[in-house]
C-alpha cells in the first residue's frame, strides 16, 4: 500500500527486520488494544451531523453548527480556512456561521474530518510529530484520490474513507508501538508482522474504531479490507476504489521532493494523466491549510518547472 511510511530511507532488506524488532519491544495484546479505543478524544458528532447535511442538502445545518461550537480547535481552524488566501472575499470574519457559509458545506465537512481525527489522535509522547504528519499527508492525498474517482453522490463518503485509512496506525502508536514500524515495502508483510506480535493489525484497529465511534458499513468495511478488497463483501468497489486511490498517493509521495518516499527516477510530466495531478493539486491545498510547511510540489505540477 505505501513505501515508506517512516523519516529515513531504509535498505529493502533491512525494512522487515527492522519492523519486526519494534514490534516486539513492548508486550501488548489485541484485546488491550481495541479497549484503548474507548480512552480517545475523538468526538464525530459534528462528522455525523454534516454527513447528514451533505445527504440531504436541505437538512437544517444548524446541529452542526452548534456542535462545532463546543469544538474550540475545531471552530478556530474553520475561521482560519474562510479567511485565508484561498477562500478571503474581501472582509475578515470572526462568526462560525458566516465561516461556513463562506466555506460551503463540502469544504466544511472535508475541514471538520480532517481536524476532528487529526486532533483525537494527536499522540503526545512521540520527540516530533513529523511521522504523524506524513501520515496525514498520505490520507490527505488519498482522501483526494477518492473523491475524484467517485460518483458526485458518493464523493463524502469516499473522501471519509480515504482520510481514515490510516486511523488504525494511531491506534496502535498510541499503544506504544511506533510508528517507524510502518517503514514497509511491502504492506503484506507488515500486516502478518503486525498481526504476529499483537493479534491486530492497523486495517482492522482502524475499522474497529470507527465502528466503536458510530460510523457505518460503508465507511469501515472498505477500511478494514483495504489489504484484502476481493473479501470486502457488497463493498467491494469502494474497497477497489480504496485500493486504487493509495496507489495513486503512493506514486504522488514519491513525487514529492521533501516526501521521505521520494523517487528521484520518477515519470516526468509528459507521463502524468490529468487525474492525478487533480489529485496533486487538491491535496497540495488542502495539505498546506495545516501543516507549518507547505508541501513541495513534484517537477511535473510545478508552473515554473522547478522545484521549489
């Protein structure tokens, strides 16, 4: 699924080893596990409440509102999003309300997702937050993918899974398994590597959270057979369009210059099909609206044709 999901550049044949290694350091157990879920700060009644609006765009917005209200991170990045560059009309505004009018609801609830688990899942022990960040960086990107590769019906939903792919890799960070394990080549074997030292691996914590957290079918179950689409069940498409949206933020990782999965033999610009560098664009926005350093765009979406 991705490369390399750590800050160093490692030997192939050091990826396995390595990664087993940590795993075994500190003695943990699925059931220990799936009972930290429940210690989480993630609180996605506001997620619940604007998903609902985006199904039924005549739904009173107002819930929403109110709940995010009582999110203080939550309710400053909306005012910073409305009024900065990409989204400033003119007048600076201070009121939720205006903020998310001035957004519209998809951006709302792509800001809301973003910010809800980013934050819940903030590990506080790790030296620097560099790991996590590229983490999120690649469901940011993979969120994207997803959302262009979906019907405009299903473009919410889509989004939702592909931004929480990853949530299980916090789950067992947050259980004192680092996430310099996920230095993987391949995700196969991280997964048996995963699955040998604690009965869990991250596909499955993930699903199981979001289940715990009240989302539906179609949200977990993509999420929790991102490895293995073929047994997704009636949600094998969404599980395929998983699939084909991480492949598509593995190949933009390596694209980018400062991404520890950078490539430097990668295909020049005259090989990039328009969905992707779509895809490029809509994360690169969304990816430097919060994170301190704006990502470094690859040679083949830089306008003047140099990396910056």
């Amino acid at each position: 699924m991705f490369r390399c999901l750590g800050l160093r550049r490692i030997q192939p044949a050091d990826r396995e080893a390595n990664a087993l290694s940590l795993l075994h350091r500190n003695v943990l157990d699925r059931d220990s596990i799936i009972a930290s879920i429940g210690d989480l700060s993630v609180t996605p009644r506001v997620i619940r409440y604007l998903s609902l609006f985006l199904k039924s765009p005549d739904a009173d917005i107002t819930p929403a509102v109110e709940a995010m209200k009582l999110e203080p991170v939550l309710t400053a990045a909306m005012l910073a999003a409305c009024n900065s560059p990409t989204h400033y009309r003119g007048q600076k505004l201070l009121a939720l309300e205006h903020a998310v009018l001035r957004l519209g609801y998809r951006e709302t609830y792509r800001i809301a997702l973003l910010i809800t688990f980013r934050q819940g899942l903030r590990i506080s022990n790790l030296p620097d937050n560099k790991v996590a960040d590229y983490l999120w960086s690649r469901a940011i990107t993979a969120a994207c993918a997803m959302e262009v590769l979906a019907s405009a019906a299903n473009a919410a939903a889509a989004y939702t899974v592909g931004l929480l792919h990853l949530v299980g890799c916090f789950i067992l960070a947050r259980n004192r398994c680092p996430l310099a394990v996920f230095n993987s080549t391949h995700p196969s074997a991280m997964l048996a590597a995963q699955e040998a030292a604690y009965g869990i691996a991250f596909p499955e914590a993930g699903a199981l959270a979001l289940e715990q957290w009240g989302f539906p079918p179609e949200i977990s179950t993509p999420i929790r057979f991102q490895l293995k689409p073929g047994e997704a069940g009636e949600f094998v498409e969404d599980t395929f369009l998983l699939a084909r949206s991480v492949a598509i933020a593995n190949f933009i990782e390596q694209c980018r210059p400062d991404s520890p999965a950078f490539l430097a033999n990668m295909k020049e610009g005259a090989y990039i099909e328009s969905l992707v560098r779509d895809v490029e664009a809509a994360s690169t926005d969304l990816i430097a609206a919060f994170h301190s350093v704006r990502p470094r765009r690859p040679l083949w979406a830089d306008p003047g044709g140099e990396r910056s």
